[in-house]
C-alpha cells in the first residue's frame, strides 16, 4: 500500500519561506497527481481491455444469464459494447506506447495507430507516436500524418451512430442548427461535435486515399 504523505508545515518564521514551502508543496502534489492519473489510465485500458477481449470472444457474459455483450456491460458497470469493443481495439496501442509515455490516452486520438499496429506491429507504432510529438502533434489528424509520412498505411474502421433525430435533423444545415441552439443549446452543442468528428474522419479517410492513390517518386 502506498504510504499516506501529509504536508508538514516549515519551521522557519519568514513568512515569504514558509510561502515558498506552501507553493512548492501544492506544485509538487499537482505533478504527482497528474503522473499517477495517466499511469493509473494506463494501467486500466490494460487490464479492462483485456477481460473485456476475453468476456466477448469466449461469450462469458452468457455465464452471467445475459443475451449480449452489450447487456452484460451495461449491468455490469454500465459501460456499452460499442465503448467495450474501443477498448478493445486501442489496448495493443496502449500496451505498445506504455513503455515510452506516461501521458493519459484516449481512443479516439489514438485510432489511426490501430492498423499501423496490427500490420506493422508495436515498433511502428512507436515510431508514429514519436514522429507526431516532434511535430507537436499528438492528435489522431498527427497520428495519421506521421504514419503516412513514414510509410505505414492505415486503415480506419467506420462506426456505426446511432443520432437522436434533432441531432440528424440539425447537421442537415446550418440554420438549422441555430435553430436548434436557441432551444437546445446541449443539443445543438452535441450535433456540432458530431458534425466535427464525422468530418475529421472522412478528412482522415481522403488523405489516406490520396496518400495511397499518390504515384509514387521516379528514381530519375
């Protein structure tokens, strides 16, 4: 167990050393608790998307008297099969990244690197997540960048949404959608992020095909 650390107070009676000591105290415990969030987040994608692999391909949840996946997660810990099967597919990633980075990763940045890792292996993904980071890029649009440029294909698999009828009626058009702020404004903030992703993904989807469609260099 880890040991419980207090803050004692200094002895000194400078009242600008024993604010020193506060500031310094404070900053610390921020940088501690932040390492710990990303190892811990880490640590968990690990180990959920692991017995989340094994439950679904092994139909366990069936043990359980349930009829789906879907339904066990949902009793279980009221997680979806469409989160479960994300994390699943991002846990190779994370297992490939953890020995390089202690920074907290999310699946969606990180879904270009699921095929660069299933066709090229965990180096290649290392090598992706390095070349975005010296680009300052770590986002799935850096991802993707860095995989191209370094000479990896990718292959993103399409979701499939499920919208709420005012979300699909406001992405028809922008006027719309402000419509829709002026009553909605969770709703209409909702259909904009969903715009957004749909659309980062089909830019993502093109410059994979214009990245592979590209003839490649003469040697003359």
């Amino acid at each position: 167990m880890t040991p419980v650390v207090h803050f004692v107070a200094p002895q000194t009676d400078n009242r600008a050393e024993r604010l020193a000591i506060c500031q310094s105290a404070i900053l610390e415990a921020d940088r501690w608790a932040q390492a710990e969030t990303e190892r811990i987040s880490q640590q968990y994608l690990l180990m959920v998307g692991g017995a989340y692999e094994l439950a679904r391909t092994e139909e366990l949840w069936r043990e359980g008297g349930f009829d789906s996946f879907d339904a066990w997660g949902r009793a279980l810990h009221g997680r979806s099969a469409d989160y479960m099967n994300k994390v699943i597919r991002i846990r190779p990633v994370v297992s490939a990244l953890a020995s390089i980075t202690r920074r907290q990763l999310q699946e969606y940045p990180l879904r270009p690197l699921v095929s660069v890792q299933r066709d090229h292996g965990d180096e290649a993904v290392r090598q992706c997540w390095k070349e975005a980071e010296r680009a300052g890029n770590l986002t799935d649009r850096g991802f993707l960048h860095a995989a191209v440029k370094l000479g990896f294909k990718v292959r993103i698999e399409a979701e499939k949404r499920r919208s709420a009828p005012v979300i699909e009626t406001a992405k028809l058009n922008i006027t719309a959608l402000r419509k829709l702020a002026g009553k909605d404004p969770a709703a209409a903030l909702a259909a904009c992020r969903e715009v957004r992703r749909e659309l980062d993904e089909v830019e993502a989807e093109l410059a994979i095909k214009t990245q592979q469609d590209r003839p490649a260099a003469s040697d003359d």
